[in-house]
C-alpha cells in the first residue's frame, strides 16, 4: 500500500491513520470554515480522530484540500471544477492494485459536498474507467451540503450567504443565474445517477440560525437557517437525515460523547463493513465452479435438441440423498472491479431479491395533490368519513381481519370529491402507516398506480422493470395482510405487527376497474371517490358513503365571499344579516344572488372568484356583465343533455374564458384535450413553436403569463416542487364545448404536436432500449386521452382528421408496451395506427410496414404463430415492393428486419429450414447497409443460432451465436446493459453447450444470462423468468434445491401474471413438480404435477398419451421457442 507520504503528494493531507489500513474515509470541508482535525476539539479529542479508537479501527482518514477560500480569488465555477480535480486524485490514489478493493467513505461540510457530487457525476459518465472505484464507495455523509433541483427554491437565494457567514468583514460573494443553474444541473444528475443508489447516505442538516453580514458595507447582521433540513436532503433512497444542534459554520464541530457523533458513527461502521463484506463474498461468487459438482447429480443432458429423462409425475424417483447446497448470499454491488467479470449492470446473485420484502413505512403517495388551505365547509361529510375509515385501537385484531373500512364519495362532478378526499388525507396523514392514492378513471392509470405503490412502499426495488400484473398482486397481498416485517406464515403476530393503511381511488366511473385491484380482505381503509352514485353501493363494495350535493344557497355565498377581495361597496342595503352566537356575519346579497346562478358547485363558485378577482369586480358588477352577456344567453338556448348544475358551470366556464387573453386560452384548449390529473410542464413548453394553434405561447415568458393567468382565475392548479399542471375534468368538458369542429381539430392537431416533442420516439435501427421507459411511462396517459377523445368523436359522428403524426405516435406507444411484455396493451393502439395510417391520402409506407411489423411482433409475444405469419408477411411484402420501386433497392434496413421477423414467425410455426433462409437474407441486406455494423443484426444472429440448435447443428449454431457477442462486447463491453439483446445471446449460447455436454460453458452462459435480463428488462419480464427455469436446472444438478426452488417460484409468478405464458407456466410446474420429489414433498410434487398436466392436456387434447408417458422433453416442446 502506498505510504502517508505517498497520499499526501496525490493530493490529500493526512489526517489519521490507523497500524492496518483496509479503508479510507476522505474529508472534504467546506469553505473558510474549520479545519477537519478541529471538528470537536472544542469538546475534547476531535472526533474524526475518535473514529480510529472505536469505529474505523483500520482506516486511513485524509482530507482533500481543494484550496478554495472566500477571499477575493473564490468563484464558484473553481467550486465545480474541484469535482474533476478530487476525481483525478482518486484515480491516481486508487492506482496502487493493493487497496483496489478497499472501501471508501466520504464526510463533507457544505459546499464541499458539492464538490463530491460532481466527482460523482463525472464517474459515472465514465464506468468503463471509474466503474471499479464506484463499486467501493461504501457510504456519503453530506453535512450542510445544500441540494435542490428546482431554481425557485429558497436555498439557491441564500446560496451566495454561505461563504459570507465565515467573513468578518462583508465582501462580494453572489451568484450569477448560470452558475446557479450549473449548480442544479449537478444536483439533478446526482439524483439521476443514484436511481440505483451508489451508497448509503446521511445528511445533516443545522438546527440554528447562522448569522451573515449583509448590505453596504456589511454592517448589517441577519441570522438564517443557511441549508434547512428539506434543502439539505437528495432525495435518495434509503437516505437517512440528522438534525444538528448547532449553525451552519459549526454543523461539524459536534462532541464524541454526542448524539448526533453516534448517529455518525453508527453509520460509517455499519457502511464500510457492509462494503468489506459484498467485496468479499463477490470475490468469492465470481471464484464458484461448478466443477465441484457431482457429475451424478445431473438429471438431464440434451443430444439433439431438447430432451430429458422422465420423473413420473404420479410416483417420481427417490431424493438422492444430497444434501443442499449452501445459498449463494445476496450480492449487491453497483459496480464491480473485479477483472474475472467486468460488468457496467449491477453483479448481484442470481437468486437474490426474489423473496417478499419488508415494508418502507411510513409511505406516503400523494401524487402531485397539495393541500388546500382555503378549504370550506364539509364537516359533516369529514365526520362521517373518520367515522369510518379511522383506524381502530384494535388495529391487527385477527378476529377482524376480513373487515375492510370502505366509504364512497359520489356526486356530480365539480361538487368537491376530489377535494374533501384531498383533505381527509392531509388531516389524518399521522393517523395510517401508509396512504396511497391511485388515479383509476383508466384502467391502464390504476395499474400503473400500483406499480408506483409497489415501488414506493418497497414491496419491489428501485428501478425494478415492473410487470404489472405482478406489481398488482404484491400490493394486493400486502394490503391484505399488512405486515411491518415480513414473516413465516406460521409464526404468531400480534396486533402491532400489522400496518395501518389507506387506499384512495379517485375518480372511478367503471366499477369492473376494480375487481382485479380491490383486495379480497383485510384491515385497511379504502375511499373511493366517483360521479356513479352507485359508489356508496354494494356494486362497489362499499358499505359506506354520501352523496355529495352542491353548498346550500348560504354556504355557497359564504364560500364565494372567502375566495374573493371584495368590499362589497354599494351592497350594504341588500346585505342578507345571520345572526351567529352572538355575533353578525355579512352575506352580501348580489353574493347570494351569484351562487343561485351557479347552482352552488363548488368549482364554478371557484372559477368566477378567479374572474372577479383578476378583474377587482364588485358582486353587482360581476352579475351585471354576467345577464348582460349575450354569448352566454345563447349557450342558454343551446340544450346540451347535462344535468342542471353541470349544464351552470359549463356555462360559466365557458363565459369565463372569454375573459382571460389569447394565450391563455390558447393554452387552456390544448389542456383540455389530454390527461388531467398529471400534467408535466415540459409537455406544454418544448414543441410550443412548432404549434399550429394561433396564440399559443412561444417562449418561457409567455407561457408564464399564460399559466398565471390561469392559475389565478382557478381554472387549473400547479405543483410548483414537481412542475405539474391538474385541471378538472368539468373544467375540461366546459373549454371543449366553446370549441367549433375547426376549432377542435386545431387544437387537437396542437396537442399531437406537443406530445410527439417530448415523447422519447424509437428509433428504427436501434430498438428496444429500456432507458425510454420512464418517460414513456410519463407521457402515456396523454396519448392515451387523445386515443379516446378521437374515437369517441368518431363514434358520434364528428370525425377528427388524425394525421400521420398521431399514427406514429399510437404505434410507438404500442411498441413501448411490447418492449414492456405487456401485449394486452399493445393491440387496440396498433389497431388504431394502422386504421389512421391507412385512411390517410399521403403516402407512409415506411410507417405502415412499422406498425405490420409491430402487429407481427406483438403476435409472437402472446404464443399466437398465425396472427405472427399474417401481419409479417405483409410488412415482407410491402417491404420487397418498395425495393422494387425504390431507388435505394434492397439495401433498406426495413427490408433486413422483415427478413428477420420472418425467421421469428417461422420459428413460432416450427418450420426452422425455412428460418435459417430468411435469417441468412436478412445478414445480407444488413451487411449491405452504408451504416452497418455488425451489432445491428444481433436480433437475427440469436434467431439463426437457435435455428441451427433446434436442428441439431450445434456447431453452426454456437459459431454464430459466440461471434454476435463477441462483436457486441467490443462496442458495449462484456455484459452489457444496451438492451436485452446480449441476455438473448448468452441464454442461447448455455442451450447450445448443454447439448454439447460442455455444462460449465453452459451454467456461465445461462447465468450471465439471468444477470444482463434483470439488469435491463428486470425480474418480471418472461425472459427472465425463462432463463430463471435454465438456471435452476443447473441448480439442480448441483444439489442446490432451495435455490432452483427460488428460481423456479419466481418463474411461476411471472408465467402466471398473464394467460397466455401459459405454455411456459405448465414446463415450469412440471420442473418444479420433479424438484420437490427430489426435495422429499411429495403432496407439493403432487400439486405441481397436477397443474401442468391439467394446462398440457388443455393445450395438447389430441395427444393420447398417458400421463405416465409424458416428459419434460413434452412440457420443453409447449414453450416459445425463444423460451426454450
């Protein structure tokens, strides 16, 4: 290792170090503030140095000196480029091969964490370099280190006081807008790169005012909170925060008998040896060989293709008497070092995180809703509403366990659902473990709701690719029986071992939405809020609630004279007087006269407050332009088939908006027309110059104004944190029913627009990237609402002219949802496009053959070879006669994947001489290609190799498959994590060596597979779950039960998330069937047995075998032959 000296020339001062060094803990202090080894001598022996005695026994503690001061030289850009500066340090400290493995913690104060970040940053835009040294990070304590993504936050304002508080005289420190937009930046891509945390993290953050010279001269003294605790936090998982007694200047001049100094030291001990131990037992994972095995423990071997030995599923053979193997342990590391496999996906253990997890209470999923402060009245309603779904002191009685709490809130819309359950879970936020709230007017909204609450309440880990059935189910089992901890189903549990929760449903007009979501028990609460007033009804399954009606004539006035800066001038004689305990309250009466026009909806009384505020209205005034309109007396004589006091506040929408200006309301049409729940900002702002609508907002300014317009007259509600719009849905309903048919398609033809800038397109040659997902997952429901909007129209006869835009945009959604495995999903958007497609008079050959290849694609998914055959032949056939009338000929990339999905679609039918003429055609107009590169024909090379597999040319096929990998880790690394493509390589390349016999080759194969198919398209997904039956073959040769046991079980959840994984389900119930023979569990083999038999039977009901005759090599023939 290197010496003290040695570090001290790389760029660090030692501080202390300990006889044995095995970790380092580097110090990065803050500017013109103490030095490191001050912190805490003001209390005795500092303790940075305590941490040798009693903590980081064996670590070397060096401090950076980035050598920034507040003197005249300090600027902030030299802040940020100490980041590349610490980064290089690093790597020439880490040079030394004898600490490559030791772990390092890191302790900043204040703008040292900055400094940190962008080290941090710089990293992990690097892996192939700093993968090794991100794989040793063992843990971040940020102290004082402010943190915030969004420019308006308080802490950029006081940013610029941090390097003054430790001035004694007053200089010239502040910040300019694009330094402070590079400092978000990094915060941004902090947050970013930790999706996946790097390490642990605790924050501190200062309990006392700091105090800061300011003004002329600086003889002005303020005292300020510099980095409060909401600012001081990343937002991280798992992040752990501390409150310090003390200013932001001694925030790290804490004692070693202190609280805070146990917290601290608590966490450096448990996060260095949680590193020390994952190094370890990686080393000792990467080091296993299957060469240990029993060469008889080996159940199966492939000759030709595909078969096995058979297990009776009525008697099945003896346990062989092997004792199981010990568990791999969990290994979970970002980042790896270790040469035997570099990998840029994370190395964990095949077999971890499959098992149930604990909770992460308490949760709290509010979506983008904010409290109202201004809420009213409704008490009545709150009351019943805690009379019910409060929980009881006898929360976790098992005697109870099948008694849901349930209360329905109905009405028309605009009466205030969706506000009084807003405020009922503010209120009671401390009196549940959890609350979630799910938007579920649409089936696809509800289901990606419990996916967020998968995520959020830690049934499922961050960045886990979800499936959604699965997610679904998780969430369903956990409602029901709500344990803190997870535990044997055997052992006893007591009252405080279950969690207390609330499930809000807002806005549910279908109630067959619910049946595959509302849990069959439990001990929860759950509100639902809908327009149905069946929804405090049995079809529900809601056994308490109310019908919500518009205020009463007084209330209503009340409401209105709350939400409005009027005094009411000229009113005083048809004041209406309450008398009220003793005392008068003034109802003004043109405020009367107001809410009767209104009806008493809430919404609408909200709105024309807007109005009479933005224009310093009087009652009397507001009413007379309001009679007097004559656009609004002709909506009048228009019957638009609502009820009453709907039919009042489309009116008064509608009159509002003549009200507010060009942009604004420009604005607010296309608002209308797409989802209203969750509505980023940047939808509306980055395609804005390319809107056909005239008016709408062009730059940042403008759509400010417009936005403030409309956030002043109430029309819409912003999240200013998240930088999310919600509008309405009434509010919706009244901007659509202004709109003329022109009108309409203008706007429409905006929103599509703006949608397609901001939606993350595929590309043709570079499909299947996962990283689209999460903004896919953003923008969906627009696409979504539009899709409806336009049917619906048609339907009633007031047909939409779509476009070729809004075409490629249904099929690139559809496409999304395939990449996803979620193929229910896929089919009515390809339906969609194709119909647009086809109707339109411009030419789209290029799009109409994506959206036949998507159908054929999609066909495959769901075990369907015929629907396959259909839409690939057409995408062939238009291809090959664009060729013929083309200029570019057949060197035409489309061309090249109709080859290749051709090859899929002869493969699904079992004609695989055929495939491999197809496949060869498809390598050929590839490689013709100006632009090729040999990874563009990754998908067809995997096709071809599992072609010649299935014909017995194991050869030809590992030829093929090893030079398609080879290739692709010269561009991306070994294991890459690109697409799923590598995962479909390897899992090919481990059958081609089993049937070699070559098994080491193949278990490497299949396991290399398992780990790049969780990394990319994560757990839930089919193909990995068909490589989890791969690998737990393996397992079971190797005597390791309980892990093919785990393997298998997590297979089965994915094959059994959706009907048609069906055919893969009943080879892995069969599988498991033989491994609980082998395990001894003859009532589980049993079982297991009987499912695949009864599915196999189902599928197969021309086969006369016995069930005695039957083999694996049967069940092996049911799957896809992707999943073999």
């Amino acid at each position: 290792m290197r010496s003290s000296k040695d570090c001290t020339s790389l760029g660090f001062r030692l501080l202390y170090e300990a006889t044995t060094v095995t970790s380092f803990i580097i110090v990065i202090p803050g500017i013109g503030v103490s030095l490191p080894e001050r912190w805490g001598k003001s209390s005795g022996q500092p303790w940075l140095e305590t941490l040798l005695s009693n903590t980081a026994q064996n670590s070397s503690i060096l401090c950076f000196d980035h050598g920034l001061s507040t003197e005249d030289t300090f600027s902030w850009r030299n802040l940020v480029e100490s980041g590349d500066t610490l980064l290089q340090y690093l790597s020439k400290l880490r040079e030394d091969p004898t600490i490559e493995e030791y772990p390092f913690l890191f302790v900043c104060h204040s703008l040292g964490g900055i400094i940190l970040k962008k080290a941090l940053c710089l990293a992990q835009q690097d892996i192939p370099r700093f993968g090794g040294f991100l794989g040793v990070v063992s843990g971040l304590i940020m102290m004082g280190t402010p943190h915030s993504k969004q420019a308006e936050d308080e802490i950029w304002r006081n940013l610029s006081l941090i390097p003054k508080a430790s001035l004694k005289k007053f200089s010239k420190l502040d910040i300019s807008d694009d330094e402070m937009e590079i400092l978000i930046r990094i915060s941004r891509q902090f947050e970013k790169i930790n999706d996946t945390p790097i390490a642990p993290i605790l924050s501190a953050y200062e309990k006392r005012e700091t105090r800061v010279r300011r003004g002329l001269g600086g003889f002005q003294v303020k005292s300020t909170l510099l980095v409060r605790k909401e600012f001081s936090l990343t937002h991280i998982q798992h992040e752990k925060d501390l409150g310090v007694d003390a200013d932001h200047t001694t925030l790290c001049d804490i004692g070693n008998q202190t609280e805070a100094y146990q917290e601290i030291a608590k966490f450096i001990r448990e996060s260095i040896e949680a590193t020390q131990r994952d190094i370890f037992l990686d080393n000792a994972s990467s080091h296993y060989s299957i060469e240990h095995s029993d060469p008889d423990d080996i159940i199966e071997r492939r000759g030709q293709g595909p078969k096995s030995e058979s297990i009776s599923p009525q008697g099945g053979k003896n346990h062989p008497g092997h004792k199981s193997a010990p568990e791999l342990p969990r290994v979970k590391r970002s980042h790896t070092s270790n040469p035997s496999r570099v990998a840029t996906f994370d190395l964990i253990s095949e077999v971890s995180n499959f098992s149930q997890r604990d909770p992460i209470l308490p949760c709290f999923l509010r979506k983008t809703h904010i409290r109202n402060r201004d809420f009213f009245g409704r008490r009545d309603v709150l009351g019943k509403m805690e009379e019910t779904l409060l929980p009881s002191p006898l929360l976790g009685s098992r005697t109870n366990h099948g008694d849901l709490k349930t209360f329905g809130l109905c009405g028309m819309g605009g009466v205030g659902k969706t506000e009084i359950a807003v405020e009922f879970m503010f209120a009671h936020r401390d009196d549940y473990d959890a609350i979630f709230w799910v938007e579920s007017d649409e089936p696809t909204k509800i289901a990606d709701g419990f996916c967020q609450i998968a995520l959020e309440l830690g049934l499922e880990e961050a960045g886990t690719k979800q499936n959604q059935a699965m997610s679904r189910d998780l969430v369903k089992t956990w409602l029901t029986c709500p344990l803190r901890h997870h535990r044997r189903s055997s052992m006893p549990t007591g009252a405080r071992d279950f969690a207390s929760w609330l499930l809000i449903l807002d806005n549910v007009d279908d109630p067959a939405i619910l049946s595959d979501y509302w849990p069959s028990e439990g001990i929860g609460s759950i509100l639902v809020t809908s327009r149905d007033p069946l929804a405090r009804g049995r079809e529900f399954r809601v056994t308490a609630g109310v019908t919500l009606q518009p205020f009463e004539e007084r209330d209503a006035a009340k409401f209105l004279v709350g939400l409005t800066e009027n005094d009411s001038e000229g009113d005083d004689e048809s004041d209406d007087i309450k008398q009220q305990a003793g005392h008068q309250v003034a109802i003004p009466g043109d405020a009367i006269a107001i809410a009767q026009r209104l009806g008493g909806l809430p919404l609408a009384l909200a709105q024309m407050a807007g109005v009479i505020n933005r224009q310093y209205l009087s009652y009397k005034e507001f009413l007379s332009m309001y009679d007097q309109d004559q656009a609004l007396k002709e909506l009048h004589a228009l019957n638009l088939g609502m009820q009453d006091t709907g039919y009042k506040h489309t009116l008064a929408s509608v009159w509002a908006l003549d009200r507010i200006g060009q942009g604004a309301s420009s604005l607010l049409d296309v608002i209308s027309l797409i989802d209203p729940d969750h509505i980023p900002e940047d939808l509306l702002t980055r395609g804005a110059k390319e809107v056909p609508t005239e008016g709408y907002p062009q730059d940042t300014s403008d759509y400010q104004k417009a936005r403030a317009e409309l956030t002043k007259s109430s029309l819409i509600t912003r999240n200013k944190k998240q930088e999310v719009l919600r509008i309405h849905r009434l509010t919706q309903d009244g901007v659509r029913a202004a709109m003329n048919h022109e009108h309409l398609q203008r706007t429409f033809d905006s929103a599509v627009t703006l949608i397609s800038a901001v939606w993350p397109f595929v590309t043709i040659d570079w499909r299947h990237n996962t990283s689209r997902w999460e903004r896919c997952e953003t923008f969906f429901p627009h696409i979504l609402r539009l899709k409806n909007l336009y049917s619906g129209l048609n339907q009633q006869q007031q047909r939409l002219r779509p476009g070729i835009k809004f075409a490629k945009l249904l099929n690139d959604v559809g496409w999304y949802f395939y990449e996803r495995s979620i193929p229910e999903n896929c089919e009515p958007f390809f339906q969609l496009a194709q119909q647009v497609c086809e109707s339109e008079d411009t030419e789209a050959v290029d799009l109409l053959s994506d959206i036949y290849y998507s159908r054929g694609a999609d066909a495959s998914e769901v075990n369907d070879p015929e629907r396959c055959m259909e839409y690939t032949s057409r995408f062939q056939q238009l291809r090959l006669s664009h060729a013929k009338s083309s200029q570019q000929g057949p060197r035409d990339i489309r061309l090249a994947m109709s080859h290749n999905q051709m090859g899929v679609a002869y493969m699904m039918n079992r004609d695989y001489v055929k495939a491999i003429e197809v496949l060869n055609k498809s390598l050929e107009v590839y490689s013709s290609l100006e632009n090729y590169t040999p990874i563009m024909a990754t998908l067809p090379a995997a096709n071809m190799g599992l072609a010649h597999w299935f014909l017995g040319n194991h050869e030809e096929a590992y030829t093929v498959l090893i030079n398609i990998l080879r290739e692709r880790e010269k561009v991306f690394g070994e294991n890459d994590n690109e697409s799923f493509k590598t995962g479909r390589v390897l899992h090919a390349l481990g059958n081609v060596r089993f049937s070699q016999g070559r098994l080491k080759e193949s278990y490497d194969f299949h396991q290399r597979s398992l780990l790049q198919y969780r990394s990319t398209i994560g757990d839930n997904h089919h193909r990995t779950a068909d490589v989890c039956y791969r690998v737990a073959e393996h397992y079971i040769r190797f005597g390791k039960l309980e892990d093919a046991k785990k393997l298998l079980g997590q297979a089965l959840r994915v094959f059994s998330s959706r009907i048609y994984y069906r055919h893969e389900k009943a080879r892995t119930e069969y599988l498991m069937g033989k491994l609980m023979t082998l395990m001894g569990n003859e009532r589980k083999s049993k079982q297991h047995f009987a499912e695949a038999l009864a599915t196999y039977r189902s599928l197969k009901p021309e086969d006369s075998r016995t069930d005695e005759e039957l083999s694996a090599k049967d069940f092996d023939e049911l799957a896809c032959f992707w999943s073999r």
